[in-house]
C-alpha cells in the first residue's frame, strides 16, 4: 500500500475555506480506482495544521490522483491559504496487508 502523509498550515483566516475545499477533493478522491484511504486530519493543538492522510494501492494509483481535475482544483484553490508550502511524506503501509 502506497501512503502519503501531506502536511499543510493553514492561515487562520482560511481555515474554514481549507476545510471545505478538502472535503470536496476528500469526497471525489474515495471514488478513485485504487484509493483506500483518503482521511483529512486537523491537529487538536493547532487546528492550522492539518494533515491528509492518503493511502492507495499502489504508487502509480497514487500519481494518477494527481492527474484528476478535483486535485488541480484543490491544489490551486487551496495554494493561497496556506502559511507555507505544503509537505508530502512518503510511507509504506504494512498493515493492514493487501
């Protein structure tokens, strides 16, 4: 399984606006071939950080996420918001296996 963990700090000002443009990308993301998890995580501590939690079958369904139109839109849409550019973090998932 193929994970990534992409960390975002949202303005304070946007942070409504960051939550609404991911559960559009969230909703359209779990109806992908492939996708297995697509969780968007708001830290209790820092409710600017928000991490997503991605996880698909494989690398390749993975980087065809990035070629749907509600990424781009997300991407784009959410790229101002942010406090500093966001970080994706590569995982391997081990459990659950398959």
């Amino acid at each position: 399984m193929h994970v990534t963990l992409v960390h975002v700090h949202v303005e304070p000002d946007h942070r409504d606006a960051f939550i609404e443009a991911s559960r559009a990308n969230h909703e359209a993301s779990v109806k992908e071939p492939g996708n297995r998890r697509f969780d968007i995580l708001q830290n209790q501590a820092d409710p600017g950080h928000f991490i997503l939690y991605e996880a698909y079958g494989s690398a390749a369904e993975a980087a065809a996420h990035k070629e749907t139109a509600h990424y781009a839109q997300w991407r784009d849409t959410v790229a101002p918001m942010m406090a500093q550019p966001r970080q994706g973090v590569p995982m391997t998932g081990l459990f659950p296996a398959g």
